[in-house]
C-alpha cells in the first residue's frame, strides 16, 4: 500500500519508492507509456535547463542517484521541490495518493498552440497519482483522462493566460502526468468521471492542484 510516508524529498529532487512495482500508464520524460515501475522521481532543473540531449541527461541523473533505469519514472520541472505537495484520499476500501507541483511560467492554450511558435522549458505542472486497488488498461487511461480534466478545468476558472494568443491556457507546453496502481484491493474496471475511481480523482487532485496554484501564485507575486 502506498502511503505519504512513501515520498522522499531530497532537496533536488523527490522519489517515491513503491518497495516493489506497480502497474504504471504515464506521459513521465523517462520510461513513458505502460509498464512496471517501483520508483518515481520529480526533479528539479534551472530555468535556463537546455541540454543537448534531454533524455540522454536525464538518463544519467537517474543513475547518479542510484536508481535502476529500467524500473523508474521521472519528471521534471523548474518548480523547486519545497513547493511540492502531497495528499490522500479515500472512498470506502479505494485510496489514491497525490504528488505533484505546478509551474505555470509555461501556459499553453492548445487549440491556438499551430499559430505560434513556442520554446519548450521545464515550467510545467507535473502530477503523479497513486492508486491503491487495481486498474484495468482502460481504467489506468480513464484515470488520466479525468486527471487532464482536473488540470484544463483549474486553468479555466484561475483565467490563466497562453501569453502568446492571450486566451485561456488548457495546460502548459511540458506537463506530465503519472497514474500508478499497486494492484491490490479493490477492483477499478472503469475509471470515467461518474465512477468511484473518477469521481475520487476529481475531487482529490482538484483540492491538491488548487493549493500548488494558490502557492505558486504567492510566490510568483513575491508574497511568500
């Protein structure tokens, strides 16, 4: 079972060890898509980050720090990790654990993204979530869906801005979100909006992700 206890910040960067691994769908810069991961890491970079070979570095710091390649995910962002935030929820036998930060230096309105020519950095909202019960295929991609939602749905009522078409963000040009289940305990076939996975999701990471904005938001206006 994955617990809070289970999330490790080391200043630079924070992983969470699973102890073994667990079913994981993700958009994550190293080891994305489906697999079997135990570790998941979210890292700190500068803004000025702007490696020749971004995987390939990436690659190499997972290393560094002692993490097998094959078995971790990992992210990362311009926030600094004392900015992260972590936590959760439960309905009945179902629990999720949520981690995440919110960088919004980077807002990006997807449906006038063709018009404009964007430079990618790391300012980014970066999500993982953790479900402890088990996830179908369908369910791990319902459960991303509906944490896209979430995000889309912040941004909307914050009134977050795409600086370059001056219209409402629907994210920022670098995000990455993570969903992974322990595959244990209560079964999830379907994940959507109206189920108790979904349902669980919405409320959980709309409370989380409101904090990290609210937070980065202080800071950015020089309040904290």
């Amino acid at each position: 079972m994955i617990t809070l206890d289970a999330i490790q910040n080391f200043g630079e960067y924070i992983v969470v060890d699973a102890k073994k691994s667990l079913r994981t769908f993700s958009s994550a810069m190293h080891n994305p898509g489906y697999g079997e991961y135990q570790y998941f890491i979210n890292r700190t970079v500068t803004k000025a980050y702007n490696p020749p070979d971004a995987h390939e570095e990436m690659r190499q710091f997972v290393e560094s720090k002692g993490y097998p390649l094959d078995q971790t995910v990992a992210m990362m962002t311009a926030v600094d990790m004392d900015f992260a935030f972590k936590r959760v929820y439960e309905d009945g036998d179902t629990s999720i654990v949520i981690f995440l930060t919110a960088g919004l230096g980077n807002c990006v309105d997807v449906t006038q993204s063709h018009n404009y020519f964007y430079n990618k950095s790391p300012g980014t909202i970066n999500i993982f979530i953790f479900i402890n019960g088990k996830m179908t295929d369908e369910s791990l991609i319902q459960a991303l869906c509906c944490a896209v939602e979430v995000k889309t749905k912040i941004l909307v009522e914050r009134k977050m801005l795409d600086p370059n078409s001056k219209t409402i963000a629907t994210g920022t040009s670098t995000d990455s979100i993570c969903i992974a289940s322990t595959q244990e305990g209560e079964f999830h076939e379907f994940a959507g909006s109206i189920t108790k996975m979904g349902s669980l999701i919405g409320k959980g990471l709309y409370e989380t992700l409101n904090l990290a904005v609210d937070e980065y938001i202080a800071f950015t206006k020089g309040k904290l």
